[in-house]
C-alpha cells in the first residue's frame, strides 16, 4: 500500500531549526519547566502576531482556562462560545463552574453569526461575563461586529485562535482583537511544539497573574506557600525550543496551506455540488485545513472511506457543542448554520509535506466517485 498521507502532521523545518534550541537546553541543562526558549519564545510570538505580552503554557486549553480566570468568570456566570468548534474550547467554562451558552455560525464566516450573538446579548444581558470566539480552521471571524457588540455589552472577548496563527483579519492578527487570545501548537497544528499552547494579551498585570497561576500559584516566600488555587501548565524549555524553531517558518507553512487549498479548489470546485470555505476580502487565512462541502448525491462519509481504503486521512467538520451528548443541556442561539456545517462538510488532507503527486492522486480518488 502507498505510504500513509496524513490529514495535518508534524513538519520539523528543513534547516533543523527546532533541534538547535533543544540542543542549547540540554547543553545548558535547562531541562525542567521555565528556561530561556520559554522567555524568548513568548517574546518572539508576541511579536509576531504583535502584542504585548504572552505566557506560554503546556496548551491551547490551558491557555483557555486562564483567560477565563483571569477575566473574572466563576461560577454563575455565562460565557457565549462558538458552537461550531472543538470541545476544547467549551470545557474550560466548566472547569470554571460557569454556564456555556453556545451560539451559532455563519456561511459568510463560518464563524460566530454576530446577529445570533446579539440576540444572544437580548436573552441573558448582564450575566454575561465572557465570550469565546472561535477562528475555525484558520478564517477569521467577524470582528469587527463581534467586537462592536461586547464592546456595548461592557464583555470580555477570549479569542480561540489555536488554529489560526498566522491568519488575519484586515491586516491584523487573528488572537490580537480581544482581551485575550490563545494560540496552539498541538501535534497537528500549522506550527508545533508536540503539545503547547500560548496565551496573549496587551494586558501586563493580567498575563504575570497568569504565568504565577500556571506555575501552581507558588508566593514569594523562601518555604512554600500558597494563597491562591494553582495549576500545572507552565511549558517547559525542552517545548518552547521546538517552538521556538516552528516560528521561523510559520510564513512557509502558510504558503504552502495555501497553495494546498487554491489546488482542491481549481481541481474539485467544478464537480457538482462542490463549495468550499469562504475566503473573504478582510480574511487572509492561514488555510490550516482545507474543508469543501457537498449538497449532492456523494456525501462527505463516500470521500472519507474512498480515501481511507487509499491509506489517506480526513476527518468531519466538527461536531457543534450543542449537538454533544456532554453539552446538550445548554442553551443555544442561532438556526441550523453549524449544524449543517457539520453534516455537509469534509476536511481534506492538508499536511504541508504533501508533493503535487500526492495531491494529484487525492483529487484523482474524489474525482472517481463523480464518475
């Protein structure tokens, strides 16, 4: 059988980049969490995506529960989050004893729908603490609504950014709009450290309260005390040196997203019944999957098991929280957008190490069951 082509796996840089930094922490024997990759990687991220501050943390999730700490939000509070995205993103408002309140997408996003967070806004009022928006496979939201809206609210925006780094919204980096903004470097992210996250923020008071809680909330006394509930999530220097590397070539990796995408597109968008995501004109994605939808007679479940018996991996859209057997208890604002999301879409193998022969024989796999 063909070698294994993979949905979105590791891609270590050519020049071996990553393995210097990781080189230069054995050497110096800064093994254990903390270390100079960890300062230098949240400096260097911050200025990449251009703000001020960031902690690095063992994960996307993590960075989500802090944020959420830090903006105040506890028990009876409501967070409006996306519904059309990843449980990672909605479990946090649990670990917090706070009420999710999931609200729709859009087509022209596939995003939050801001008229459903509005209507979202009329329902619940001021018992709203925070909203969770989601930049769903690398496109933005919309948000500059999104933001007009919580801003009248007087609401804290948690931007899920996990799998948009390197993606912008009408010249500025997706992460960079709310008050926080965390970022992932999971195995099959555009960049990846193995497991990480980062959090971001223009706020220095908030994110140094963040970094004392995720290193167990640990005083300033020679014995060890603690006055506040701490956790594990401080990344470790070994982590932060993969990233490190990983950054350097953040702008290839989005090319090649890219030009992955723009190929399925001018290669299946004439089949019938074939749309893709929306690229918008304020959207520049990072392309981190490319999805199409179908409303034919072939359904995503024919392409994934036509590539499947081909040794090729692609998964569904995500499932919407509010059609999760954990979740369904929770309120949810909106139409079927999401929903429809769900059942009509495919993610298709996106993994920048692919040749034009391996995209040649994928498309060539999904062209056969037009035929």
């Amino acid at each position: 059988m063909a070698d294994k082509i993979w949905l979105s796996s590791p891609h270590m840089s050519d020049e071996g980049y990553e393995m210097q930094y990781v080189q230069q922490a054995f050497d110096t024997n800064w093994i254990a969490p903390l270390g100079p990759n960890v300062n230098e990687f949240e400096r260097e991220l911050a200025t990449k995506v251009g703000a001020e501050h960031a902690a690095a943390l063992t994960s996307g999730t993590g960075a989500i529960h802090l944020a959420l700490r830090a903006a105040g939000v506890g028990e009876g509070d409501i967070v409006f989050c996306q519904s059309l995205t990843f449980s990672a993103t909605a479990n946090p408002i649990i670990y917090q004893n706070a009420t999710p309140v999931f609200i729709d997408s859009d087509y022209e996003t596939w995003n939050m729908d801001a008229s459903a967070l509005e209507a979202a806004f009329e329902k619940y009022g001021d018992k709203v603490k925070a909203v969770l928006v989601v930049h769903l496979y690398g496109l933005s939201a919309d948000m500059d609504r999104i933001m007009d809206i919580c801003s009248k609210y007087d609401v804290t925006v948690i931007e899920d950014a996990a799998e948009s780094l390197g993606a912008y919204y009408k010249g500025k980096h997706t992460g960079t709009f709310g008050k926080f903004g965390v970022f992932s470097f999971n195995g099959n992210k555009i960049i990846t450290t193995s497991g990480g996250g980062m959090l971001v923020s223009d706020d220095e008071e908030k994110i140094k309260k963040v970094r004392f809680w995720s290193t167990q909330s640990r005083d300033a006394a020679r014995h060890y005390q603690h006055s506040e509930l701490g956790f594990n999530y401080r990344m470790s220097n070994v982590v932060a040196g993969i990233g490190r590397g990983q950054l350097k070539v953040l702008d290839q990796r989005v090319a090649k997203k890219k030009y992955i995408f723009e190929y399925y597109k001018r290669e299946l968008g004439e089949l019938g019944g074939v749309d893709f995501m929306p690229i918008n004109d304020w959207n520049e994605p990072n392309y981190w999957l490319s999805v199409m939808t179908l409303k034919g007679k072939v359904r995503p479940l024919d392409v994934m098991e036509a590539l499947e018996k081909e040794n090729i991996e692609s998964r569904p859209v995500w499932k919407p929280m509010h059609m999760q057997p954990f979740f369904a208890e929770y309120d949810y604002i909106g139409s079927d957008v999401s929903e429809k999301l769900f059942e009509n879409g495919v993610c298709l193998p996106s993994d920048t190490k692919m040749t034009d022969e391996d995209l040649e024989r994928i498309c060539g796999i999904i062209k056969g069951l037009w035929s």
